[in-house]
C-alpha cells in the first residue's frame, strides 16, 4: 500500500501522506482526539502501525462527497444494490 493516496476532486491529486500530523489535518476537528487517542495508546510496531492506517483510510473516505448520507442509507437498508452471486470457475 501506497504511503499516500491522491483526494478526489476538481482533477488534482493532492496526497494525504500516511503520517500522524497529515492524517489529523485531514481529519475533521470532531474526529481529530479519537484519532490522536487510538494512535498514542497503539504499541509500536504493528499495532500502532495498523491503528494509523485505519484513521488514514477515515482522512480518505471523509473527503468522498456524500460518505455521511451513503452510510446512514445503508444503514436503514435504503438504496440497497443487490449483486449477482459469484460463480467459481474450476
């Protein structure tokens, strides 16, 4: 995995580099102590490691248009797609 990934938007890609400073900017100010509480009780290595990339994915999915609307609709099972079960090929 990439240590940044581009933001969507008006054609430019600006990364959000997968460090605790650029992750927290990128964070909204409510979610900011969550995030800097998860990471500085992580145990160096893997564990912190892991913690840092779950909040990095969260910097990502809060710049996405609409995250809050789309999640609250799943959640009441409103416009729902079904998807077509997979075959296994042998």
């Amino acid at each position: 995995m990439s240590d940044e990934c581009p933001r969507q938007g008006s054609g430019e890609m600006e990364p959000i580099p997968r460090t605790v400073a650029a992750v927290a900017d990128a964070l909204p100010p409510a979610r900011r102590h969550e995030f800097h509480a998860a990471v500085s009780s992580a145990r160096q290595g893997p564990e912190r490691d892991a913690a840092l990339t779950t909040w990095w994915l969260e910097a990502l999915f809060e710049r996405v248009p609409g995250r809050d609307q789309r999640l609250d609709d799943t959640v009441a099972g409103v416009g729902l797609v079904e998807l077509e079960p997979e075959t296994q090929e042998r």
